[in-house]
C-alpha cells in the first residue's frame, strides 16, 4: 500500500473520533447522504489552481478517479488588491468559459447551480467571509492554501465547520510531494523542508508561500510541536521547531536563487530524500474523495497547529529569534 493510503487510513482514523480540539464528531463528518450530485463551483479565478483543476475535471477524457465531478460554475473575485492576483481574473474568466462553466454573479448564484465547491481565492483574508455562506448552505467545501491571512480566522472557520457539521479540507499540494511512497511516519525521527517563500504585505511572511514547505514538514512530522525558533534575512528564512517527543524538524524558505521544493526525512531505517514536485492531481483525487464521502485526509488539528508553527515563527521575528511556543499564540488568537 503507498503512502497516500497509508496516510488517508491513519487520518481517518483520527477523524473518526472526537479530535482533540473538539472540532467535529464522527456523526458530524459523515453526515451527507447524497453521493449522487457532481456539479462543481469555483470561488476566485485570481490563481492558476482554478484552471489547473478545471482542466482535469472537465478534460474531454477525465481520469477516472474523478468520477465525473465537472466545474459547472464560478464566481471569479478574489482578491482585490493584490494586484499579482486581480490581473489574472480576466483572462481567467475568458479560459474556464471556454471550458463549459457559467461565471456567477455572487457566491449565492454560485451556490444554487453547484453541489460542492473549490475554494480557490488567492487571498486568505476573504476565506471566512466567503466560505460561511458555502457552510451554512450545508455543501463540503475544499479550502486552498493558505486557509486563511490570520491564526484567528482559521480557528473561526473550524468553528463555522463544526457549527454547520460540514467537515472541511485544506491542504497544500506539496503535502503531496514525490519521495513520500511506503513512509511510515511513525519511524520519522526528523525532516527538514524547504520551499520558496515569496512574501506579501497583506499576509503574515509564511502564510503566503512558505505554506508550502511547511506543510511538506508536517506531513512527515506530524502534529506536536511545541516551540519554534527563527531565523530571518531579506533572501532566506529558517524556522527550527521542537517537537513535543524532542524530535526537531526544520523549514527553509528561500527568496534567491532557483526557486524549488523539497527536503529530507530521517528516520531509523535511514534517510530519503522529497522532491520534486508532484503535481495538482495527488491533491485533487483526495478532494473527489472528500467530496464523495466527507471524510478529510487532513485533520483540523494538524491545519491548525501547521498555521499556528507559522505565526509563532512570525512572533519570533519579532522577538529578534527568540524561542515561541505554540500554545502561547493559539491562546492568544482565541
């Protein structure tokens, strides 16, 4: 059995239960009843992911690992002033329109021509605002990197999940990185990632694209981080965490050089190497999943603590490198 098995049988079984945070119950996860509805909508066409899983859902020979979900419709904005994203909308918009999808005036339009939803705004501050309306009409919702632009926004939108008992997924494609086939992660005795790390003024550093090496760690970690430290230059990022059962896993996010991703895990059968990339379509058959049965290969707690190692990093800048727990700033965005 490969690793992504492997991992979507380890996750379901602690989705099974109550997690930790009581986020949501087994009940409460599986509660839909209809696997027979396909439609799909888009929210925000300001980030080449739409197009890049429209064009796999909507091929004129699908995989069949899809099971004949289609994008159906999209409401295109998105982000409204990072202007790296608002030039793409348009051209965006013409692209899926050539692909058989309706552009939606308003997420309510959306939300009456679809059963699921993607949603792919580029900006995470619009996360919460935009995903309380898909929640509340009771449809499972894939929520892209990042979650969203605050530790506080995202402990929200799990809340807005356990409210509406609509469990919810998000994750980083890199979570899907090569290298990973047959890891068992309970023989990880460390991991060190890496991954550009572009910044924007409207996110804290790591939450823009430094997501993406730090979601390629916890994947190997796992959960249980309990301090991070780091180290901050205007090219480089590194971000050494202490792990609860004294492992140390590490994040390097890079600003120069060739941009690439990547790491390594060591265990104690010996070391392997990540990379390179993998690809949307890893990501993308684990959402078909999701939205066939609603069970979430990422659990709540896991996104959570992987946003928290990320503004507790943040904090530690802040702090000119000193060490910051992570229940320090999970108390804090409470």
């Amino acid at each position: 059995m490969d690793f992504y098995l492997n991992r979507r049988k380890f996750l379901s079984g602690a989705v099974a239960g109550t997690v930790g945070l009581g986020l949501m119950n087994q009940a409460e996860a599986f509660s839909f009843a209809d696997n027979n509805k396909k439609r799909v909508g888009i929210i925000g066409l300001d980030t080449s992911h739409s197009i890049a899983f429209t064009k796999l859902l909507n091929a004129e020979n699908p995989a069949p690992q899809y099971k004949g979900y289609k994008v159906v419709a999209a409401y295109p904005y998105g982000s409204k002033d990072i202007q790296t994203s608002v030039s793409r909308i348009p051209d965006y918009i013409e692209q899926v329109k050539k692909m058989n999808v309706k552009i939606a005036d308003s997420i309510p339009d959306l939300l009456k021509q679809v059963d699921v939803v993607l949603l792919e705004t580029n900006d995470g501050r619009l996360h919460l605002e935009q995903v309380l309306p898909v929640l509340k009409a009771g449809k499972r919702v894939f929520i892209d990197k990042p979650i969203a632009a605050s530790l506080k926004d995202a402990l929200a939108i799990f809340e807005a999940s356990k409210k509406y008992k609509v469990p919810i997924f998000s994750a980083s494609s890199l979570r899907y990185i090569k290298g990973l086939d047959g890891l068992d992660r309970s023989k990880v005795v460390g991991a060190d990632a890496y991954s550009p790390a572009s910044l924007e003024k409207t996110h804290p550093d790591l939450f823009w694209y430094g997501v993406h090496g730090v979601e390629t760690l916890y994947t190997v970690m796992g959960k249980g981080c309990k301090e991070v430290t780091r180290v901050h230059t205007p090219g480089t990022d590194i971000v050494v965490g202490v792990w609860e059962d004294g492992r140390v896993g590490t994040f390097r996010g890079t600003r120069t050089g060739k941009h690439n991703y990547g790491g390594t895990v060591y265990t104690t059968e010996g070391n392997r190497t990540l990379g390179p990339y993998g690809g949307y379509e890893p990501l993308l058959d684990d959402i078909i999943k999701y939205f066939e049965d609603g069970s979430v290969p990422v659990t709540p707690e896991e996104t959570i603590e992987i946003f928290a190692f990320m503004e507790a990093a943040d904090e530690s800048k802040r702090q000119g490198g000193k060490a910051v727990k992570l229940a320090d700033v999970l108390a804090k965005a409470k």
